[in-house]
C-alpha cells in the first residue's frame, strides 16, 4: 500500500514538472476563441461570466488555486492562467 502512494505522488510530481513546461494557449487559438478564453478574467465580456470566476477555482484547472498557471482539460498541451476564464468553467466544489 505505501509503494502505491509513493507511486502516486512520484507521477503526481512528474505531471506537474511536465505541465509548468507547456507552453500558455493564447487567446487567438481557435478553442480559446471558441470557448472566449481571456487569460485576464476580468476582461472577459461574455454573458456567462460572472465576477469571482477565474480557471485557478475551475475544476478543469490542474494545478493548486495559487500556481499562477497550470494544465486544464480543455487545452490539451498548453498551460493556462490562473486568473484566466472561459465559457467552460465549472466551479470547483
């Protein structure tokens, strides 16, 4: 039981370390476009925003609410603001 935590938390890391390596998606990539990504969540000027949203307390956001970016689901390979948002948010519970 204890290798399989170690085992756990060793890729857990090596995920981590793989992900502050990927590049930031860009506000112009078509999925960022689609989804109205910002990665300044206060600009974001979709009907769906609301103030207080921001991908560092989505839970499609792959890092700790204080990394100021991380992997997400929606944007396979790229990194994204923490104080960003998009029309996928989901807040985390």
């Amino acid at each position: 039981m204890m290798q399989v935590a170690a085992t756990s938390c060793a890729l857990g890391l090596a995920s981590m370390a793989r992900a502050a390596g990927l590049p930031m998606v860009a506000e112009t990539d078509a999925m960022a476009v689609n989804l109205h990504y910002k990665a300044d969540a206060t600009k974001a000027t979709h009907a769906k925003y609301k103030a207080g949203q921001q991908c560092s307390n989505c839970v499609l956001y792959q890092g700790k609410g204080t990394d100021a970016a991380a992997a997400c689901g929606i944007f396979p390979g790229k990194q994204v603001s923490g104080k960003g948002w998009c029309t996928a948010y989901a807040k985390k519970a």
